[in-house]
C-alpha cells in the first residue's frame, strides 16, 4: 500500500511539475524587417546612376535586436519578444538603396561598391538622428545625409525628418510606417542626386 500511494504521489508530482513549467513558458519571439516601398516608380532620371548608400549609423538606443518602442518623453520600451531579424542600420540601408534605385530607375544602387570605377559611383551617407517609434500613434525618423557625387564633387548635404502616423495597435503597422517615413527620406536623396549637374 504504501508502494502504491509513494508511485501515486511520484506521478502527481511529475504532471505538477510539468504543468508549472508549461505555464513558464515563454511567449514566441517575432522577427521583423523593414520592406521597400513598392509604390515608387522613377522620377524621370535621364542618366544611369551607380550609387553606394552607406556607411549607416543610427543612434545607440535602437542598436540592439529588440524592437525599441517609445512610451514618454524620457522612457522607452525594449520589446524582449519584437525583434529585428538583421541589424538595423544594414535594415535602413538596404531599403534606402532599394526606394532610390526605384526612384532613379537604376539597378545599380546598393549598399555594397559593387562598381571599381570611382569616377562613376556616387557616395550616400546616411546618419540617423532619430528612429522613434509610438505604438498605436506614429513614427518619426531623422536623417542627416550626404549625397556625394562622382570623381571629386562637393557633396551635397541635407536633413529628412519624416512623421508618419501609425495605422493600428501591434508591431506590423509600426514597421509599415517606418517604411513610408523611409521612402520620403529616399525621395529626398533621389532628388538630390538628380538636381547635382553630371559629372
């Protein structure tokens, strides 16, 4: 009997234990990326154009895998369980370089000098300033860039700060609309290199 009531106990300790640790669980973690805008279509550029865009640099902030949300004027939220699946600044980059190839119908801007000749290839940087992030609310971005042309031109420099308001609650819309704050930076880029006279 007391065998019987030992293995009945032992047994009611194991289905305890793994219920405990099935509620313990953690939630799942979600990756994100940010996408190019696919409504661009070409301003009209006359002329091929090999660009780099890059370096990238973005405040420290936001250079982590999680997705840092604001939640007050001096709090933020960093969202163990919202990530990106690559480092933000080669995210930002790689869909800069996709709006402005789309803009300056070029299939030759990227983030990687895939041209050798330097008297061809023009230079983007980008410097994030802000990448802020309100669920539910908007998102703003802050970009200072410079457009540096072919050769030994002068560069061109300039400030995007594009609001975009956040269409609905979760982490999809927010990224949705950091792509739209994205694609107004590239509109600016993109017309930055067409008013440079050619080299």
């Amino acid at each position: 009997m007391r065998d019987a009531t030992a293995r009945f106990t032992a047994c009611l300790m194991l289905v305890f234990t793994g219920a405990l640790l099935g509620a313990c669980k953690s939630p799942a973690t979600n990756f994100y990326t940010l996408s190019p805008d696919g409504s661009l279509s070409s301003t009209g550029a006359s002329r091929p154009i090999a660009a780099v865009i890059g370096p990238v640099t973005i405040p420290a902030v936001v250079d982590r895998p999680q997705i840092v949300t604001r939640t007050g004027d001096n709090e933020v939220a960093v969202n163990e369980f919202d990530r990106w699946a690559q480092p933000l600044d080669g995210d930002i980059g790689r869909v800069i370089a996709a709006d402005v190839g789309a803009l300056l119908n070029s299939p030759e801007v990227s983030v990687y000098d895939a041209v050798r000749d330097p008297s061809i290839v023009w230079h983007v940087r980008i410097d994030v300033m802000r990448f802020d992030s309100v669920p539910g609310r908007d998102v703003t971005v802050d970009v200072l860039w410079a457009v540096r042309p072919p050769g030994k031109g002068r560069a061109v420099t300039g400030r995007s700060v594009a609001h975009e308001t956040v269409s609905g609650p979760g982490i999809d819309p927010l990224i949705a609309a950091h792509d739209r704050a994205l694609a107004s930076v590239s509109r600016d880029i993109a017309a930055a290199v067409q008013s440079h006279p050619a080299p």
